[in-house]
C-alpha cells in the first residue's frame, strides 16, 4: 500500500515537472524569438549611426569648401573690383571705374553668396551666418541629432538583447533544476529542486515581461522634433534669437525632456538678455540628465549676470569636479568671487588658471603640437570679464579694493597671454619702463584741402583714414621686445599686430600710426578701437577711441 502511494507520488511529481518544463520550453522560445528581434534592432539602429555619422561629416566638409569658395574666392573678387572701382573714382579716373563697376556687378551672377537673398550691394557684406545655415548647418545638426537618436536607440535595443540572453541563462538554471529533481528519490530533496527552479522560472519570467513592456525612445520618430531643433540651431547661428527660442519651444513642447534643446533655448535666452528663462532652461536641462561641465559653467554664468555670486561660486565648482581641466570655468570661478569680495579667494582660483594655462602651453610646445584655440581665448575673456567688472567699479557698482585687484588681475592675463604666445613663457620679472597714457589724433584738413592742426581727442569721425598714437616713454632700452595689439568692439583686429625691437632710446616721445599708407581707399571702420602696448611681454599702457559710425 505504502509503495503504491510513493509511486503515484513520483508519477505525479514527474508529469508537474514535465509540464513545467513544457511550459518554460515555449517561454524560453519566446524569450529567444524576443532576444533576436532586439539584436536584430541593434544592428539596424548601429548602421543608422554609420550612416548619419558619416553623412554629416561629408555634409559638413561639403558645406565648408562651398562657404569658403564663395566667401574667399567669389566675394573677395567682388569686393577686390569694388575697391578698385573706388580708388579709380577718387583718382577722377571715372573711365576705369565703370569699368570696375561693370566686371564687379557681373560677379553676382556666379555665386549663390552673391544673390539678393545673402548680398546687399549698397553695404558690400555678404550674410555669412545665413548662407550657412542655408547651405549645411542645418542638415548637418539634423544629421548629427539623427545619430544621437539612432545612438540612444541602439543602446536600448542592446541592454534589452543582453538582459534576454540573461534570461535564456536563468532559464537554462530552471531547466537544470527540474531535470535533476526527477532523478532525485528523496521527496524533500526534489521539492527542493523543484522549488528552486520554480522561482527562478517565475523571476525570469517577470523580468522577462518587464523588459518586454520597456519602450525604447527614439527621437526620429517625435513629429518634427528634430527638425525644429535644427531650424533654431540656424536661427541662432544668424544671432536672430526671438524665432530661433520659438523653433526651440515647438521642439520642447513634443519632448519635454529633450535635453539639447533646453540647453539651445537656455543659450537663446541669454543672449536675448532674458538671463531668468535661461536659468530656468539650464536647471531643466541638468534635471533632466545633462550633467556636462560645459552646462554647469554655462549655468553659473547666468548666476553671475543675476549677481547670484554664491549660486555661481557653487555651480562653477561643481563644473570643475566634473571636468578640471575646463580653463574658461577656472577663471569665471575666479570672477564671481572677485565681484562678491572675496579677493584673496578670487587669486588663488586665478593662479590655478594661469599655472594650468602655463602648463599645457609648455607640454603642447613639448610635444611639438598647437597649443589649443581655447586656451587663448580662455586668457582674452577672462580679461574682458574682468575689464567689463572694472567698468562697474568705476560706475559706483562695486568698492575700491576690487577695482584695484581687478586691473592687477587683468593686467597678469594679458601679460600671460602675450608671454605665452610669443615666447612660450609667462612674463619674467618686473617691467621699468614708465608709459605715459596715449594720446589719439587724427589729419584734419579746412574747406579748401589744406592740412590744419590735427584733431586731438578719443572719437573721429566717419571716414577718418589714419588715427596716431602718441606717448612719452621713460626707462626703456633699446632691444627690448615691444608688441602693439589692437581691439576692434571688444575683438582682436591680428593684422593690426606689431612685434620687433624698440630702438628709439631711452627716453622721449614716440608715435604709432593706425593706417595703411599705401591705399587710397582705406578708412578705420566704425567702431570702439582699443590699444595696447606691451614690453617684454608685460601691459605698458593702453588706450581707446571711437570712430563713429553714419546715421
């Protein structure tokens, strides 16, 4: 009796775990049929990055020589024969002038640069920014965001596939346990057994619909979230900021959480002076996963412009955990502790920028290679900061004592920065020389032509032709390394740039003349003309005037 009740048991026990094996065999074939259908998206979404990848680098490389050959080949020809038309005018020569005229209006018809729609004639500036967009810009950041998206999605597919092929693995544990709790004759053993396998089973299988049920987001197919996106990347590039925020609100309104949009608006907004939204956009941004260094410090960089000087002090130095080796973020640490007072703070933030800037100018002259682009313009605006922070002082805004940290600060950049670019080195010692301020004049001429006395002063007028800088000089020495750089509004103008050996004594009065002598058409365009003058690399002096622009 006793032995047929533990055969029926056994019996029993082995049809349950023959069903259970039946029933996780069809699970397992769908896991599988699942597990290939992910691999399968993958490889599909890894080719679609390829292929975007590739298309907007040919389209970006495309796109750059057709600018260029436009810009420097179509329209430097036209502007060549417009300068030659107006020197010929103003030697009375009208002949040679049509003539000009003639060859530069034909110029128009061979470059879509020159069209009516990118080329004002009356002006002779082609615009640049619009005819990038037009030309590649925009398809190429449609491009580059169809590869983020296709990137996001093979990541997708790929964590699903891997966790399938770890189920298939559990279910091979279930498998096994089953199987060998029928062979086993002890009934607790094989319940055991059984039981193990079960769970196992009933894991696999609830992780198994888990990931199923997962979507996988692809941005491709959000409307025309991308190519509003890149609508406002080309209304940006154009600096025309009130539509480009709208095409970014059209994208942000299908995906809210589109990171690089948030942070295209943000970058909108600030330049449209709108510094809350663009805080607000920037937190979003950061809420929503973008935790770069490069949106931390532009986020601080709106605290500043708040003068929410703790928030930004805090924020650039979480920008720098992320990332140390971000120069620009340094020295705005730096800045919004030298606008809150905290001076001795502020230094040593700068130091560490100027011994980086050092540093990696030494290592790339080291290793034979470029020093990079950045770090030239890291050291120029952090200057301007601090010049602009200068102006503040000298409004009231801001105490004394800042005002005097502020100019030694800025003048140790700029000293670093033509140290480091001429001879690889920052500045050695102290300098002697005594610079007086310089003084600006300008020819002048009555109503009949004949030269008078030269208009002294900071502003000329439009059309002026030739400013002279004029300074008295004490304590130089001949073969002393003397550097001239000028600012155009707040830009550096390189053909401006003067190196070579002072040879003019020790003491006396000297001029610098701000024009090309040879030309009888060149005027100083409008615009804010900042000076300065550099000994051994260290700032002497500097100076400023204005050449108005017409109504």
């Amino acid at each position: 009796m006793f032995s047929l009740a533990k055969t029926f048991d056994d019996e029993r026990f082995k049809r349950i775990v023959a069903v259970l094996i039946a029933l996780l065999t069809v699970i397992a074939a769908l896991i599988a049929l699942l597990q290939s259908d992910a691999s399968a998206r993958d490889d599909r979404a890894n080719r679609d990055t390829k292929r975007y990848a590739t298309e907007a680098m040919g389209r970006k490389v495309s796109g750059d020589a057709r600018v260029n050959f436009d810009y420097n080949s179509a329209y430097q020809a036209w502007y060549e024969l417009d300068t030659l038309a107006t020197s010929a005018t103003s030697r009375g020569d009208d002949a040679a002038a049509q003539r000009y005229i003639t060859q530069r209006d034909e110029m128009t018809s061979l470059s879509p640069l020159l069209a009516a729609q990118y080329f004002d004639p009356a002006t002779g500036q082609p615009d640049v920014a619009r005819y990038e967009a037009d030309v590649y810009l925009v398809e190429m950041t449609t491009l580059n965001e169809n590869f983020l998206a296709a990137s996001v999605v093979k990541d997708g597919w790929d964590s699903k596939a891997n966790a399938y092929v770890f189920h298939l693995t559990l279910l091979a544990v279930a498998f096994f346990l089953f199987g060998l709790s029928i062979t086993i004759a002890s009934s607790i053993t094989r319940w055991i057994f059984a039981g193990v396998g079960t769970i196992a089973a009933v894991a696999v299988i609830s992780m198994a619909v888990s990931t199923w049920v997962q979507p996988v987001f692809d941005l491709r197919e959000r409307g025309d979230t991308i190519t509003a996106y890149a609508s406002g990347v080309g209304l940006a590039h154009q600096d025309r900021w009130t539509e480009a925020i709208a095409a970014f609100d059209q994208a942000i309104q299908t995906v809210p959480g589109y990171t690089n949009a948030l942070v295209a608006r943000a970058q909108a907004y600030g330049q449209a002076g709108n510094q809350e939204q663009a805080i607000a956009d920037y937190e979003r941004a950061r809420a929503a996963g973008n935790e770069s260094a490069s949106v931390a410090g532009e986020l601080a960089w709106a605290y500043y412009l708040q003068n929410r000087y703790d928030d930004a002090t805090a924020m650039n130095r979480t920008a720098l955990m992320a990332s140390p080796d971000e120069l620009w973020i340094q020295f705005d640490l730096g800045l919004g502790l030298l606008a809150s007072g905290q001076v001795d703070a502020a230094k040593a933030e700068y130091s560490k920028g100027m011994e980086f800037a050092t540093k990696q100018v030494a290592d790339a002259r080291a290793a034979g290679n470029e020093v990079p682009s950045f770090l030239w313009w890291s050291l120029d605006d952090a200057a301007l900061q601090i010049d602009t922070l200068t102006a503040d002082v000298e409004d009231g805004t801001s105490v004394p004592l800042q005002a005097s940290a502020s100019q030694d600060l800025m003048q140790q950049l700029k000293s670093l920065a033509v140290g480091l670019e001429n001879t690889g080195k920052p500045p050695e010692g102290a300098i002697a020389a005594t610079i007086s301020p310089f003084t600006f004049s300008a020819p002048a001429t009555d109503d009949q032509g004949n030269a008078v006395e030269p208009l002294v002063g900071d502003s000329f007028p439009e059309g002026t032709d030739e400013v002279l800088v004029e300074f008295d000089y004490d304590a130089m020495q001949d073969g002393q390394e003397v550097f001239y750089k000028v600012y155009i509004d707040g830009e550096e103008d390189p053909s401006w740039r003067l190196l070579g050996p002072w040879d003019l004594g020790v003491s006396g009065t000297a001029e610098k003349p701000l024009s090309l002598a040879y030309s009888d058409v060149f005027v100083l365009n409008p615009g804010e003309y900042t000076v300065e003058m550099y000994v051994n690399s260290h700032l002497a002096q500097s100076g400023w005037f204005v050449v108005e622009g017409g109504e």
